[in-house]
C-alpha cells in the first residue's frame, strides 16, 4: 500500500513543482500607459525543453521569433545567436531560475514519461529547409550562408554541408529556438568565399525518423567586383568624353555663317 501511495505521490509533487514554475518567472512590474494609436505586440519566448534525443535538454530566448540565445548548460552560460547579443548574454542573475527549470523538465521525463507513453499521441514534424546569404552576394568576398530549418518537431536534428557533393568542415553550431506554435526552428552557419560555379547544399537530418531534408545555394544576382566597376566606369567616362568632343564639334558647325550665293 505504502508503495502504491508513493507512485502517486511523486509525480504530482513533480506536477505542483510544474506549476509553480510560471510564478517563479512572474515579473510585477508598473502598468505602461498605453497610447490607442501606438500599440506593438511582441513576444518574448524564453523555452526550456528536454527529450530522450539529442540534445537531451535546451533553452532557447526568442523575441518575435528572432532567436537571440541558447544556453551551454555545462558551463551554466548564455550563448549568443550573434555577436551582437555578446553583451547580454553576461547577465547571469537568473542561473538558479535556469537550472531549477531544467531539474524539473528531467524529472518529467523520467518518472512521468513512462506512465503515459503509448497513451499519448506522438507529434512529428518534418523539417523544412531553406539556405540563403547573410550579406549582398558579392564574388571573392567573404560572406556567410545560413540554413534556416521549420517546422521542426521535436528539436532532434544534425545539420552538415556540402560543397559540390563533398563533406565540408567547420560549420558552426547549430541553434535551435522555440516558436509561438509550440514548434521549433533551427540555423546553421557556414562562411564562404563565393564563385560563380559554386554550389552548396544543407543536410538536415530528423535524428527522430532519420526524415532528411536537402536544400540547395547557388550564387544568383551578385554585385558588381571592383574590377568590372572600374571598367564599367572607364567606358562610361570615355562615352562622356566622346560626347562632349563630337556636341562641340557640330556646335560649331552649325554656328558657321551661310555663304552668299
């Protein structure tokens, strides 16, 4: 009996601990005057996710679906999507909130996980992907692809590239962030020096179902190099010239005086 009794207590401490976790994020703050002609909605997704897959657990902050972190939880650090988040990521204040937050989700999937598997339908989603240039497409300049992947569920993937069908080595890590359906999004970076023959090619992998989704980059609609500016702008000063010398020739000639018959 004592046994039974102890089955159901856990997980609904493991359920009371769950609802207390909203309150330990709730900020009170002043209420904002609002202006009737100047309302924005935005959101702020701060996700703390766990799975028997890898990664096993993950935190992603998103503002409008814009990732802006992802959390090393070895290191207990924010780790930001870009350079410029540097500075904020050094906040720290909340590190106990964080690991709290985790300890519970993994104790959800280890006592209560169990009980309900095959009870509940399993989600999947397959993952779409699409690969573009971070900057203006210029050759011989160095820019930086992007691999942005959707309608990703759960969030247990491996990204790698491809240059022309061979392996190529130091992407960077993947980021994986939350968003407002309950799904999730994922980038990868690679930096390149682009070509006019090149041709690169995202694999992304759902480690779930092995489900592999391929997306393709070639160089399209590049900006002028230096060089061709250059000449581009030779000729056109030369056309400038040759413009000005023939206007001032037939300008004198038609202000020749007509001869008396």
């Amino acid at each position: 009996m004592d046994h039974d009794q102890h089955r159901v207590a856990a997980p609904l401490q493991l359920l009371h601990l769950l609802w207390l976790l909203p309150n330990s994020w709730a900020i009170h703050d002043a209420p904002t005057p609002v202006r009737p002609n100047d309302l924005q909605n935005h959101t702020f997704l701060h996700t703390v996710y766990c799975q028997d897959g890898s990664p096993s657990l993950g935190l992603s902050e998103a503002y409008d679906e814009d990732q802006l972190f992802s959390y090393d939880f070895a290191q207990n650090t924010r780790v930001p999507r870009l350079p410029e988040f540097a500075d904020w990521a050094k906040d720290q204040r909340d590190v106990p909130n964080i690991s709290l937050d985790a300890e519970i989700c993994k104790q959800l999937i280890q006592q209560i996980g169990p009980r309900l598997e095959g009870q509940i339908p399993v989600a999947r989603g397959f993952p779409v992907a699409e690969v573009f240039a971070l900057k203006p497409l210029e050759y011989g300049q160095p820019n930086t692809l992007v691999c942005f992947v959707t309608n990703l569920f759960p969030p247990s993937l491996s990204v790698s590239w491809q240059h022309h069908s061979v392996s190529v080595e130091g992407a960077g890590p993947t980021f994986v962030s939350a968003t407002d359906g309950l799904g999730f999004q994922a980038f990868s970076y690679l930096n390149v020096t682009p070509e006019p023959s090149d041709l690169y090619s995202c694999i992304v992998t759902h480690e779930i179902d092995s489900y592999t989704a391929i997306a393709f980059w070639v160089p399209q609609n590049a900006l002028p190099s230096d060089l061709l500016e250059n000449v581009l702008c030779a000729v056109a000063f030369g056309l400038g010239v040759l413009g000005i010398i023939v206007g001032t020739v037939l300008l004198i000639y038609f202000r020749k005086p007509c001869s008396a018959d």
